[in-house]
C-alpha cells in the first residue's frame, strides 16, 4: 500500500463521512488503489442482513500471497518481513527477508499439494509461534486450501474437536514447544487427539524442541526433508474474491466453538487498509504485536495486515515473564519497537512487577501503544501511558473481535485525541450504534446500550462453518438489520464509545444496569489490587447482588482484609456510586482467563452463585488450576 495515511482529525471526519455516504464508491477506491488483482469485480457491494447474505467484490480474482509477497520482491526483496525472537533470549533471532518468505512460503506450497491439498481442503495449523507458522497460513492461502489454526495450548479434545467440525484433512504442527522454562509435547497432544478424527489424512511435523516423539508410519512426516526438495518459485493459485481465505474458532457462550469463515478479498482489504491506518506504519518502523497467530488479532496483525503492506512483523515465541518481566522491554530495546500491540491482560500483569524492570531499557523508539481483546481498565491505561509510553505514545485502544476480522472502533494515532477506557471513534467504512432493550435505537450522545453494526465492512465473518443458522441466530437475529455484537457500550458528550463488556456480564441490582467494566475499574484503582472481576449472585430483595474477585499485587497481600474490604466499597462508591457496592469481596491469587487473556467470568458467576456441579469444559483455559481454589475459598 502506498505510504499515506490520515494526518489529522479533520481529515478523518471527511473521509468518514464519505465512506458512509458512498461506501461503495469509498472502498472500491480504496480496493483499486492499493492491491494487486488478478481480474477486476462486477460489484462491490451486495449484501442482505436478514438471510444474512455479503458479498463484496464479486467477481473479482485474486491471491492474497500475492498481495503478501510477490509485489514486494521488486522494492523490497531484502527487507526483513518476519523477525522471529525465540522463546530463549540466548537462541539467535531470525530475520526473514521478503524473498525469503516468499520462497519458503513457495516451498510448503509444494509439500501441501503433494500431500493431496487441494483448493477449498481444510488444513489444521497447530503450530507454536516460530515463523513456520506464518509459513503454513501463506502456503495454505497459496493453493486456495482453507487454513484452520488451533492455539498450540488447546487440550487434544478442544483440537479434535476443531478438526472434526470443518473436516481437516492435513495436520501441520511440531515434534513440541518452548513456553518460557517448559516445553510442551505437541505431537503427542496431536496423537491422542486424531483417535478421533478420521478425516486426517497426514501430519507433517516440524522439529522445534528436538524431542522423542513416534511417528504413525504412512501418516506422519517430518516436514524438513520434504521442503528441502521442493521448489522456491510457483505459481499461486486464482481466488475469486468470496472463496473463503480461513476458519478461526471463537468460543461461543455455549456449546460447541463457532468456525467463523472468513473470505479471500474484503478481509485482505479491510486488514491491510486498518492496520496502515491505526499503526500509521512507516517504511523502516519495527512493529511488534505480541497476541499469538493462534487468534484473529495475530491472523489480522501480525500476518495478513502488515505483510500486505510490506511492513516488518515481529514474531516472539516466548512469554512476557521469561526469562524475566523485563523480557518484552528487552525485546522493544532491541528491535528499536515502533508500534507495539499488547492485551490489557499482559499490561496488568507487567504493571504488577513495579517499575525498577521497565526503567533499566530505552524505549524511545516506540511511537504508537496498542490495545485489544478487553475493556482497558483505567490504571492500566495510565501505567501503560506513565511508564511505557512516557506519555508520549498514544494508547490505540482498538475494539474487535474474531467475527470483525478487522479493527473496528478506535483512536488514530496522533489524530484522535485519546480518553482513557474509551475505544473512541468508529474506523473509517463502521457503522455503529447503541440499541437499547426493545430494539430501539439510541440516538445522540450521552447513551448506553448494546452496540449493533448497521452496514457490512469488508472483513465481516460471512457465515459459521457448516451452520448459517447459528450464524444468524448469534449474530442478525437480536436487532432487525443489524450485525450485534454481543457488547455494551456507551456514547459519551463528544460521541466517543466506550465498550463496558459482554452485555452477559451486565448485572441488574435494584433495578440498575450495571456493566462490569466500570465497577472493575473503580477497585483497581486502589494501589493494592493487581486484577477484579465482578459478577452477580442472587439476592432476595435486590434482585441480583455484586460479588468482586480480587487479586491483589505482592505489595498487597498481607493487607488486612476486613479493612481492605471496606477500602474497596468506598473507592466504588466514589467512581460508580452505592448501588454497585460488592456484598462479597472474595480475595483470590488469581482469576480464570482464556488463553487470550480475557476473563471467564462464566465460572465465577456459578461459582458465586454456589452452583459448581456443572462448570463446563474448563480445559481450554489458561489456568484450570486456579478454579478449584476459588471453589474452595468461596465465601
Ligand atoms: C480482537 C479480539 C472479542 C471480544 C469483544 C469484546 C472484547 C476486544 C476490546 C474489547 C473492550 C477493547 N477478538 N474486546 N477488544 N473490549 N475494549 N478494545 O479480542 O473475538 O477474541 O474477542 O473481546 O468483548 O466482543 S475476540
């Protein structure tokens, strides 16, 4: 994509308005200026919200490898496209030039069709973040097969349950994986799950941990020598603009995994058009995102969006605690970080550790801080503004999910002023509103709601694999001719959203809506608590009651607790008021979280509701083992 990109707030307001005015015109604009196209679509736009049905760029032909790597061979053959850090800071890094992808992507190519890959196959990528990873998605994207990632942390069930549901007929992964001072053994993990699947044809297995794995002969392979013998150079394969690029699973609030499919051209525009816009990427910066590709943030923002735009993407295999908390300044000193892209989660957790770490390192080359994947509560933002910004850096507080594939609300650095907690403005081309209970819609400032979409953007997911019913009952069933989002979310005086959270985390007390985000909030704000999390408890005359989680940092664990309890209230009261005061204040040393980060307040809520029988499938979290002693803690 050429370098331009939007320079002030005015300029954004202009080009947003146009974008909703004719957004058509708008994104064929953008389409035809920045991208590579085999053959020119008939339409841009068709879509029907009530099927639900969207289509954009139909009859359009394109390889997004192309887009990713071919066009840059030219003026940026050299250029470093993937800088891998290994887990252990000793290993040397990797640089891994824009030729080189592209011969190695070539390579894999070859080695998946002589496996029997075809166009529209499905491929299960369970790989750790070293840059085979990105490798595989590429080649899969190369011949037209649809890549399916799993989080290399997922339990062998929640894998085979993945492959099972789109019918994968190759598994890619690796003999195990480094995870800070462990290793994990994936290919056993991979054994156990295909007693299950007897779609699997093969699994090619890269050597990472050089572990004593078996290999199942006729099945398994290692994937070395057979990319030693293919060729670097081949031919990509032509993609109509709505063939679908890739499945990602999302958990849904029940049952099984959501397979949202994502397609070949709108996603391509959307990730790559977003991310020159909200990481205002220039030439020689060093961007770093540290989400794993195991998630849409890495699919869209360290992949697709960054290799599109001929950027150079940082893949770090390890953790942020190995070999110590100083390990991402390190690695921000190191590579001279431009923009740097992280979850609230990790921004607690580093917070936690102080300040002495953080200071040893320069960090003056960064110029843009990111967030995603939670309500960034308001100490964080400022710990992170104070000590890794120093207050210099803009904090991209971007909002999306996984059905989005693409930011959607969200500062521009340097061009919307920010406000701590608030993902502010809509992205250029987004549509949002607020709804309210009874399908009305909120109109004007000052308003708290559900936060709807009104009009398709080019990366909307465009079905669940194998099941549009589910699709449209998640999605286009809550409010007529609307995408709903499954959030909450408030328009403040200036029309600067703040998103408060899964609308199923929304509590009634006496009546009152209360959002869990803000409350959370208030209790981290006392210098004692590292994390909170609230959910509701029944309670005769209230209706429902407040239970809060807490964590509290080292400096804070020998704290009177009764006292520390009445601290707390009083800190809610202040930033929420006395209807959101917690009847129970349980302290705990940790919270349950996925291994994205994000809090499962579905388990403390049956835990606070004394109903632990039947918890649901807790395997796939990043820390099982905490749950039992929070049931055991219960108050
Ligand atoms: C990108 C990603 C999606 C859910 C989403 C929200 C929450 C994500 C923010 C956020 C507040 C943010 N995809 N969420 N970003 N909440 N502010 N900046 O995380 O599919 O894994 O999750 O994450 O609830 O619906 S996801």
């Amino acid at each position: 994509m050429s370098n331009y990109h939007i320079k002030h707030l005015e300029e954004y307001y202009q080009i947003y308005r146009k974008s909703i005015r004719e957004p058509e015109n708008f994104w064929e604009e953008i389409a035809e200026e920045h991208f590579l196209w085999r053959k020119k679509w008939n339409n841009v736009l068709s879509w029907d919200f009530s099927k639900p049905e969207i289509k954009w760029f139909e009859g359009a032909e394109l390889n997004i490898t192309e887009n990713c790597l071919d066009r840059h061979l030219a003026t940026r053959g050299d250029k470093t496209a993937i800088l891998f850090e290994p887990n252990n800071p000793d290993e040397t890094s990797e640089h891994i030039s824009y030729r080189q992808l592209y011969e190695r992507v070539n390579q894999m190519a070859h080695v998946l069709k002589n496996q029997g890959v075809k166009k529209g196959d499905r491929v299960c990528i369970y790989v750790p973040m070293i840059p085979e990873l990105a490798v595989s998605i590429l080649a899969c994207a190369r011949i037209g097969a649809i890549h399916s990632v799993v989080f290399a942390g997922f339990s062998s069930k929640a894998l085979s349950t993945r492959i099972n549901d789109s019918d994968c007929k190759l598994v890619i992964t690796a003999d195990g994986s480094y995870r800070g001072d462990k290793t994990i053994d994936l290919k056993g993990i991979v054994d156990e799950a295909l007693n299950d699947c007897d779609s699997v044809k093969s699994v090619l297995v890269i050597k990472r941990i050089h572990s004593e794995i078996t290999m199942k002969a006729g099945r398994d392979f290692w994937l070395q020598p057979l990319l030693d013998n293919a060729p670097k150079d081949g031919k990509a394969e032509i993609m109509k603009a709505e063939d679908p690029l890739f499945i990602l699973y999302t958990s849904g609030s029940t049952g099984k995994p959501k397979g949202m499919v994502h397609t070949t051209a709108g996603y391509m525009v959307y990730t790559a058009y977003t991310f020159k816009n909200v990481f205002q990427y220039k030439e020689n910066d060093v961007y770093w995102c540290t989400a794993d590709i195991g998630w849409i943030t890495g699919h869209s923002y360290i992949v697709y969006g960054p290799l599109c735009n001929g950027a150079t993407t940082v893949m770090f295999e390890g953790v942020p605690s190995y070999p110590d908390f100083g390990r991402f300044w390190d690695i921000v000193q190191k590579y001279k970080i431009t923009q740097f892209y992280t979850a609230p989660t990790a921004i607690r957790a580093l917070a936690k550790q102080g300040t002495e770490l953080i200071e040893q390192y320069d960090l003056s080359s960064l110029k843009v801080l990111g967030s995603v994947g939670e309500p960034i509560n308001e100490e964080a933002w400022h710990w992170y503004n104070d000590n890794v910004g120093k207050r210099k850096s803009p904090i991209i507080d971007s909002w999306w999910q996984t059905e989005t594939g693409g930011i959607m609300i969200t500062p521009l650095p340097y061009v919307t002023p920010t406000k701590p907690t608030y993902a502010t403005l809509p992205f250029i081309g987004v549509q949002p509103c607020i709804m309210d209970e009874n399908g009305e819609e909120l109109k004007g400032n000052q308003v708290d709601g559900r936060l709807c979409i009104k009009f398709p953007w080019p990366s909307i997911a465009r079905t669940i694999w194998g099941n549009h019913q589910r699709y449209k009952d998640t999605y286009f069933s809550a409010y007529k001719n609307m995408y709903f989002t499954g959030d909450g979310a408030l328009r403040d005086e200036v029309g600067y959203y703040r998103i408060t959270g899964r609308v199923d985390d929304v509590i009634i007390v006496s009546g009152h809506n209360l959002g869990t985000a803000p409350i959370e909030d208030a209790i981290n704000e006392h210098p004692a608590v590292s994390e909170s999390a609230i959910v509701g408890f029944p309670h005769d005359i209230k209706g429902n009651a407040l239970y809060g989680y807490v964590t509290l940092k080292e400096s804070g664990e020998s704290r009177d607790h009764t006292n520390l309890r009445k601290e707390i209230n009083q800190i809610i009261t202040e930033h929420v008021g006395p209807i959101a005061k917690l009847d129970k204040i349980q302290f705990t040393a940790g919270l349950p979280k996925t291994r994205s980060g994000k809090i499962m307040r579905r388990i403390l809520r049956k835990i606070a509701e004394k109903d632990t029988s039947n918890l649901g499938d807790i395997s796939t979290l990043l820390n099982p083992e905490c749950v039992q002693d929070i049931i055991d803690e219960a108050l």
